[in-house]
C-alpha cells in the first residue's frame, strides 16, 4: 500500500514537473525551441498543446521562411482536435494569406472537411449543406488532379443524398397529414426540382397514390375525372419501374380504378 502511494506522489510529481515546463515554455519567447516542440507534440498527437504553441508564436514567425508552416499547423491541429469551427477560420485565413503556399491545396480541402463535417441530419436546416456543396464543386473544378478528389466526391454525393431526401421526406409528410392534393402538388415538385433524385421510385409511387387516394375521398361528381389523374400517374411509374416492389399493389388499385373509369369495358371482357 505504502508503495503504491509513493508511486502515486511521484506520478503526480512528474505531471506537474512536465505541465510547469510546458507552462514556462509557452510564456517565453524562444521561438526554434517552442517551433521545434509545436511539431513534435503534433507529431505525438497532443494536439490541445501543439495548438496553444503554434498559437504563442504565430505572431512571431510573421516574414519568417516557417511563417505559413505556423499558421498551417495551428489550423491542423485544431482540425486533428475536432474544433472544426475555429479550424475552418484557420484555414479560410491561410488559403487568403499564402496561396502560393505547399500547404495551399490541403488547406483548402481541409476548409471544406470542416464545413462537411458542421453539416447536419437531412430532417435539419441544410444552408450549411448547399454551402459546402458550393465549395466542394469549386474545388472539384479547380483541383481535378487532386489526391483529394475521391473525398470530395463522396462528400458531395452524401451532402447531395441529404438534400434529396429532405426534399423527398417533406413532400411525403403531406401524404402522411392525408392531405392528398397538397401531397401531389409537393411530390410532383420534386422531380420537377430534380428529375435525378434517388428516391425517385418511391417519388412516383406517392404522387400516383396521392392521386388515387385524393380520387377516392371526393364527392362521385368528381372522381372519375380524378381517377384519370391516378391513371397517368400509374402508367409513368409502370413504365419507369415495371419490376417495382410496388407493383402488385399499385396494379390492383390499377385494376379496381378501372373498372370505375370503364365499366362497360369491364363487363365485356367479364
């Protein structure tokens, strides 16, 4: 027990010792060696500490050669300790300050990791989407050869994925709120926003019976007139998914409208 202790004093001793060095060279002014250690602690990962030295002597490497080694390190290592918001400023200085820097392109990459990365769900506010989506098609078209292409590709997919399915979620709340014209009218915008939205099928598959449904609940002088609507809205899906997951099911409404839109059709083929 007695042992246990005494490693414990001196454990703690050595934290101390080790946080009182850190303190002392931070608060002083000797630029290679706090240099020197901002990278090395970068190098170990301690990226809170690497931070707060890159910091200390950013103002002292101004018209240094290490100035924009400096300033690009303190952005990365706010960006490796998550602190993407304070990283992202970091990053948007640079790219401005030293444009010809080597650091330049990464720093601009890692800008938009940052934006990308202060997005939200698809049910939330997407203005930081359609921002970082400006930014990544900028980059795309400014670095085409970049080593990071791939990343911003698939970034921009995700972000792209979210929008659709925000724009697909909100025009299907109507259907669920059974309000079936308001449904129609919301789903048909969004093909007509974005024919190429993924969630295309389940799209046309609402919007015909939003149709058929919003038929069915009118007065008789008006449904076979909206029934018609259901019928072209049945044969655009038909004929985009005919091995669809719901076709048994959109078929037989299929079949029960028409024998309200063609009843004496029906009888002769009965």
């Amino acid at each position: 027990m007695y042992k246990r202790f005494i490693a414990l004093v001196l454990t703690v001793l050595a934290l101390a010792g080790c946080s009182s060095k850190f303190e002392k060279l931070l608060s002083s002014y000797d630029f290679p060696q706090k240099y020197k250690v901002a990278l090395q602690l970068y190098e170990e990962e301690k990226f809170t500490k690497a931070s707060q030295l890159f910091e200390s002597i950013a103002m002292l490497s101004d018209n240094s050669p290490q100035e924009d080694t400096v300033k690009f390190y303190w952005a990365m290592s706010n960006y490796r300790n998550l602190d993407y918001a304070t990283a992202e400023e970091e990053f948007r200085d640079f790219i401005t300050t030293f444009a010809r820097s080597p650091f330049a392109e990464e720093a601009e990459f890692r800008m938009i990791d940052c934006m990308y990365q202060q997005t939200y769900r698809y049910e939330l506010d997407q203005n930081p989407t359609n921002r970082a989506l400006t930014f990544i098609s900028r980059y795309l078209l400014e670095h085409s050869k970049s080593q990071y292409t791939d990343m911003c590709l698939l970034m921009q997919d995700d972000l792209h994925q979210r929008l659709e399915q925000k724009a697909y979620e909100g025009a299907k709340l109507y259907y669920h709120m059974e309000d079936y014209l308001a449904a129609h009218h919301a789903l048909k915008n969004v093909l007509k926003d974005n024919a190429d939205n993924r969630y295309r099928e389940d799209v046309l598959y609402y919007t015909a019976m939003a149709a058929y449904k919003y038929a069915l609940n009118s007065i008789p002088q008006k449904q076979k007139e909206r029934y018609m609507t259901f019928l072209d809205d049945y044969y655009n899906f038909v004929s985009e998914y005919p091995e669809s997951k719901y076709r048994t099911e959109i078929d037989h409404i299929y079949k029960r409208v028409s024998k309200i839109i063609k009843p004496e059709e029906n009888t002769t083929n009965e």
